[in-house]
C-alpha cells in the first residue's frame, strides 16, 4: 500500500502493520501466551481482587502510517537498545545499565540507575508517545496532545535529538518493590491535567511512565533528580508499600 509516511513525510510502501508499543515488551513482560494472545483485564476498585481477564490476540498495532525504514530500521535500532536496558539481555555486564536502591533524607525510596544511553532511551520512550498520539486504536484514545506538541515530536525523533532534559521530560515511579503488585500488565494511557500542563500516563510492567507535554519545562537543573536525564541517570522513585493499588487506579486505566 503507497502512502504517505507520517514520520519521514515521503510519498513510498507503507508497512501493513507497525506495533504501536513494541512487541517484545509484551513478550519480555510474558503477556503473550504460547498462542501470542495477551491479556486485557477489566477491574474494579472495590473489587481488585476479582479481575476480569480477556484473552485477544497479538498486541495494538497499525497499518498504513509508517514506511519500513522508519520503522524497521529507525524504531527497530531504538527498540533493539531498549530492550537490553530495559530487560538485560544479551548485554556484556559491564556494558548495561548500573541500577541501585537508596533512600533520600526525606524518606523516599528510589532506584538510581546510570551507565546508559540518554539519547537512545529518552526517543526510545519518545517513539511510543508518538505513535500513540497518531494512532487510532481505542487504547490510545486518550493521547491527544495540545497545541502543535504532536508535530514537535516528530520533528525530535526525525531528527534523532531526544531535546533537552526539560523537553517532554520523562518521569519514573514503580511499585516493582510489592510483591503483591501484578508485573505482566500495559495500562491503558490516559491523559490529565497537572498544574496547567497535558500529562500523559501510561504503566508498563510495574513501571508507570509520565511524560511532561511540554519543552523548556523549568529549569534542566531542578527538574535532573527527578527525570530521565542527559548525564544518563535516571531516578525511578518507589510508591509505598500498601499503596500499590491505590497509586493503580489513580494513574493506570486498564
């Protein structure tokens, strides 16, 4: 199918189906079955207990708005950095990321990672908030983002420039530190309104993802604690034991 490709902008083959989250966190994360069907629950607050499990097939993906070198080659080389960081394969140990525990001097728990690649990760995450935004999918229904935030990302990841640290800064929390906690889940995103600015949220496997819709947020310096940033560091602050399912369904839609 000729078509126009919506990252490149080229008159050219377009792909039939280019995944909108990558396909191997669904594998790595063993929500894919021996049948690569994944699952889609359905839940309740005051019944989180009783989720309701459907099976569907493969994960969300698109025909029709990516061509194959955008995708395949672009998206695949950042894919293929993302799950080494992410999931540690076929990484020398020396090479891969150096993540530690530690506790602030106001109490809060948080793993300190560094030894990665900023640029690489930071589109890696950039890519998926922009394939969401130009998707179709119901799960995606809720990633609209303001003004001309949408053609700003395209224009970062075309030209391979994560931006600054203050540019669509990237937030971590994670309630991996439960046990009682589900791993093998993609929340569906859903987007709201903090302080005046679009905030996209999105969990993936235990990890919720915040992205900050906006460039120049702050200043770099008080926000490098707190994001994925350029020193290649990153803070992912741990929600309270106990308080897994109430942070769940305040920041996840599932």
């Amino acid at each position: 199918m000729e078509g126009i490709c919506r990252l490149c902008g080229k008159t050219t083959i377009l792909l039939k189906e280019s995944h909108i989250i990558p396909d191997f966190i669904y594998r790595d994360l063993k929500i894919f079955d021996h049948k690569h069907m994944h699952k889609r629950i359905e839940a309740q607050k005051e019944s989180i207990i009783k989720l309701k499990v459907k099976e569907l097939p493969s994960g969300e993906y698109e025909g029709g708005i990516l061509c194959k070198k955008c995708d395949n080659e672009y998206f695949g080389s950042l894919e293929s950095y993302a799950k080494k960081f992410m999931f540690g394969k076929n990484l020398p140990a020396h090479e891969g990321p150096l993540c530690k525990n530690y506790i602030n001097h106001q109490g809060i728990e948080f793993t300190h990672c560094e030894r990665f690649d900023y640029k690489k990760v930071k589109l890696f995450f950039l890519s998926i908030l922009w394939r969401m935004t130009i998707s179709t999918r119901p799960m995606f229904a809720q990633v609209v983002l303001p003004g001309n935030y949408e053609e700003s990302l395209r224009k970062l990841l075309l030209d391979n420039n994560p931006g600054r640290i203050n540019d669509f800064p990237i937030y971590g929390f994670t309630y991996l530190n439960d046990r009682t906690m589900p791993k093998d889940i993609i929340g569906q995103p859903f987007r709201a309104e903090v302080k005046g600015y679009c905030v996209i949220r999105m969990l993936i496997g235990g990890i919720f993802l915040l992205f900050h819709i906006s460039q120049g947020f702050h200043d770099e310096e008080k926000i490098r604690s707190s994001v994925l940033n350029d020193s290649n560091e990153w803070n992912i602050f741990h929600i309270k034991k106990g308080k897994g399912w109430d942070f769940f369904f305040k920041h996840a839609s599932i």
